[in-house]
DNA sequence: AGGTATTCACATGAAACTATTCTCTGAGTTAGG
DNA sequence: TAACTCAGAGAATAGTTTCATGTGAATACCTGT
C-alpha cells in the first residue's frame, strides 16, 4: 500500500499540471491590469485622491452585485495610492475590512477593536466595555497627524447585523479628531441595503456614490481570456470553453467571480482525469459539482439543530410536495426524543426554517389557508439526486 | 346574494434569560529584604 | 513590602425562551330582498 501511495505521489509530481499559475483564478487574485472598470478605476482614484494631500477624502459608497469587481477595483486603486504615499512619506494608511467574516467584524465592539488593531492596539477579543474599545481606537487614531482610509466590504452585513449607528459614529468621528482624518469607503452587494439606511447615515456615507453595472458576456469573456492565458498553458483550453463560461456567468447576473471559480475547477477536473485539455464537457462537469458541493457543504455545517430540522423536513417529505410548519415541527419534537435531543420551541423553529430558506435547502413561503389558519409552506429544493448523500451525511451529524 | 365578523395556525417582534468566554480589580498570600 | 494568585464583578456574544401582538383569507353569521 504504502509503495502503491508512493508511486502514486511520484506519478503526481512528474505529471505536468494543467494550470502554470492556479492563482490567476483565484478570487483573491490582484492582475496588474482591470480590463472594463476604467470608469471606477477613475472614480475612486479621483475621490480618494485628496488623501495624498492630508485633505480627508469623501467617503464613498459603491454598490452592485458579487463578481462585478468592486473588491478588486478598491483593493487595486487603494495599493497603486499607498505606493505612492509611501514613496513620498505621506502619513496615508488604508485598511481593508470585510466585514462578513464571522468572529472578525459582524459587531460593533468587534469592528472597532478590528479597526484599533490595525492601528497597532491589542485589543481582546471580549471582556472590555464597547465604549473602552472605542476610546483605545480614538486615541490611537488622533494620536498623530494622518489620513487614514477604511475600506469596509460587505458592509451590508455588518448593519444587518449590527445596526447602522455604528456606521453613524464613524462618519461623525471626524468632527472630533484633531490631527487625523478618516474616509470610508462602504461596499455592498445589496442594491436596495442602502434605501433601508438612516437618511442621516445615508447621506453621510454616500458623500459619493458609485454603481457597478453587470459585465456582459463579452466583456466576461475579455476577462476569463486573459486570466486563462496566465493560469493555463497556450492552447490547453478547447475552442468555445471560454464563450460558454462566460455565457453561463452573465446568465448568473454577470459574475466574474463564479465565472473564474467555474474554469478553475473544469481545470481541476481535467486535470485529475489526466485529460490533456479542458474541454466543455469538463466545464459542464463543474458547473455541476460546484452545486453538488455547496450544497453538502452547506448541510455538513450546520448546527445540530439545523440538521435536525433539515432532516426531520427530508423525512417528512415523502408522499407529498409540501408541509406546514406544524406537521415539521412534530415530526421534529419525534425525531429529538428519540435521539435525546433537547427540543426547541415552535418559535425556534420557525426561525431556523426560515434560516433554512435563506440557505436554498429548502422553500418556504408563508401562505394564508383562510379559516384553516397561516403557516409557511415547506418543501425540499435540494436536487434529488443528493438527497441520498445528503440524508446519510445527517444521519453521521446526528448519530442516528 | 352580499356584506361583515370570526377564527385558525401560525408568523413576526421584542425582551429577557442562559451559558460561555474573556478582562480587570482588589483582597489575600507568599517570599524576600 | 513587592510580587503573585485567585475569586468575583462585569462585558460581549450566541442561542434560546417567554410573552405579546399581528395577519390573510376561508368560513360562519347576518341582513335585507
């Protein structure tokens, strides 16, 4: 076996990988050059700007949906201004905050004591008064004469959670620094977030305003060209791979994210297959597995709880389409007595059904039924060829 | 027949509670001078 | 007396529970014809 594992190892190295530079797909990739963003790319410049100056630059607020370059258009233009701020001495820093990421920024003392700690405070990550953390931050801030810019994405996700006065707070922290200066920068994927805000803090942190239309296909397909061209080898990918990768993207609202993620793993695939090209056949092959995997991703992570549930509505679903939240939850109540589970309330629940929803494991919509009362109709969206795998997955998470 | 009042079966909201993790403070203890 | 230890108070957070209130439309119940 372990000579088999060995050989094995070896066959690895010595077979050429498809990809010369896996990177170029990734996400996180920064390309020298942004193809289709030149406007943005202007833009922000232009409003960020005076920063180099010790003027504070306005804040700005840009929006659209994932994948149309936002992050990257930020992150690019705020690193050519740090080169030159550097350069020249200027007492200019920016910071790049997301503000999705669980346990780092989805609360207010937690994106503060972030804040303070990209300023050079240890802060704990509990145990201090919020208002402590915030005057550590203060401090350290004013502390010397500077500009300081805070990029915070996704930061939808931060007032849904946190409530937008902390956002109010950082607008107005100005008014009260005597030697710094400080800009935000907001980003949000939800178009509509920013109608929902304060009109105070609306207008505070949309001083500018940017949007981030879709990239049609063409444009998707200029883009995926040139990141093909330095992840792969010349003529690796078969003819009208990358067309069709790009059409599927801009059906999917014009992502260039999925789009990358999409030829990455058609890549990968091929390359464990030891196939010598990428063909569409491996991109239909990825389109599908990117599914299957969300998906029992999304279910092996779940809270014991949320299994539960999931897996007594799985249960359920058998003889009919859907179910009411009653009938999920008694079978629920079932399922916990027998495998000694503390059962939550109908109130619990029903928030986790909900939860459960705004996954896309399931479909649950309220509906009225008249004299026969209000519930939420409840029904299964996974495919169903995974419901197999993903029952038995449940059944590990529960040891049933 | 047409209108309105009820009623069902939850949905949805807000507040309060629990458990866990963490800091800070100050009393008590220890050990060295 | 300085250094150390350790319990207790106080915070933040996630996950719930408790209590309260809301709600859409099928039906029951009237009303006047």
């Amino acid at each position: 076996m372990a000579d088999k594992l060995t050989t094995f190892f070896e066959d690895f190295l010595e077979k050429n990988s498809l990809f010369t530079n896996k990177k170029a797909l990734q996400s996180s990739f920064i390309p020298d050059e942004i193809r289709h963003r030149d406007e943005q790319i202007n833009a922000v410049a232009n409003i960020l700007a005076p920063g180099l100056r010790l003027e504070r630059p306005s804040n700005l607020f840009l929006y659209g949906k994932t994948g149309t370059g936002k992050t990257l258009v930020v992150r690019h233009t705020a690193k050519n201004m740090m080169e030159v701020a550097e350069e020249r001495g200027i007492p200019l820093k920016i910071f790049y905050l997301n503000c999705k990421l669980k346990k780092i920024a989805d609360t207010e003392y937690r994106l503060i004591a972030e804040l303070a700690r990209y300023l050079g405070k240890a802060i704990p990550p509990t145990g201090l008064p919020t208002d402590e953390v915030y005057n550590i931050f203060f401090q350290a801030l004013d502390k010397e004469q500077q500009v300081v810019i805070f990029i915070l994405d996704e930061i939808d996700q931060l007032v849904k959670k946190a409530g937008d006065e902390i956002i109010y707070n950082l607008t107005r922290i100005n008014s009260e620094l005597k030697h710094a200066q400080v800009g935000i920068i907001g980003i949000s994927n939800d178009l509509i977030f920013s109608n929902n805000l304060d009109p105070r803090v609306k207008s505070s942190l949309s001083e500018e305003e940017l949007v981030f239309p879709p990239y049609n296909a063409l444009q998707l397909q200029n883009i995926l060209q040139r990141r093909c061209n330095l992840a792969f080898e010349r003529g690796l990918l078969e003819e009208g791979v990358i067309a069709k990768c790009a059409a599927y993207a801009a059906r999917e609202h014009g992502d260039a994210r999925r789009a990358l993620e999409l030829i990455r793993v058609a890549g990968e695939l091929a390359e464990r297959a030891g196939d010598q090209k990428v063909t569409i056949t491996h991109l239909d092959a990825a389109e599908e597995k990117i599914e299957r995997d969300r998906f029992l991703d999304v279910v092996e992570h779940q809270p014991k709880q949320f299994q539960a549930v999931l897996y007594a509505i799985i249960a359920t679903s058998k003889d009919r389409a859907s179910y009411s939240t009653g009938e999920i939850y008694n079978n629920y109540k079932e399922l916990c007595i027998k495998i000694g589970l503390r059962p939550l309330t109908q109130r619990r629940v029903s928030d986790i059904i909900a939860e459960l929803d705004m996954l896309g494991l399931i479909n649950a919509k309220v509906i009225s039924k008249g004299r026969f009362g209000r519930t939420k109709e409840i029904m299964l969206s996974l495919p169903t060829s995974l419901i197999p795998k993903i029952t038995n997955l449940l059944r590990e998470g529960l040891s049933l």
